[in-house]
C-alpha cells in the first residue's frame, strides 16, 4: 500500500473541484473531495459504493465489473 501525501498539485486538483461541486450545487464531504484529488492526481481508480463520486467531472470510478469514467 502507498501513502499519498497532498503536495501543491494535490491542493491546486482539490480547489478546482471542490469549486465545480460549489458552483454545479452538488457539495461533497471534504474528505471525499481529498480522495478525488488524489485520484485525479495519480490516474488512479476509485473503488466505491458511494455513488456521489461520479459528481466529480473526469473521476474514474470501478462499480463492480463496469469501469466508469465521468
């Protein structure tokens, strides 16, 4: 397992989207806006039962054996 750790591209990703979720009205746990930064940092895909991640424009989410990317 890696530990990612927010560097200045991390906070740039997250204020960018936690702006788009403001602006759109679909708010979202500020921790699940850090996990989505992430994500979108590294490329990497999110493994979620929580739907309201697909909010998050350009996400790449895995619901079961469907890959989804918003």
């Amino acid at each position: 397992m890696n530990i990612l750790e927010a560097d200045q591209e991390t906070a740039e990703i997250f204020g960018e989207v936690k702006n788009n979720l403001k602006t759109a009205g679909a708010p979202l746990p500020i921790n699940d806006v850090w996990i989505g930064a992430h994500a979108m940092e590294t490329g990497s895909i999110i493994v979620t039962y929580d739907r309201h991640f697909s909010k998050i424009a350009g996400i790449r989410l895995w619901r079961g054996f469907e890959l989804e990317i918003n």
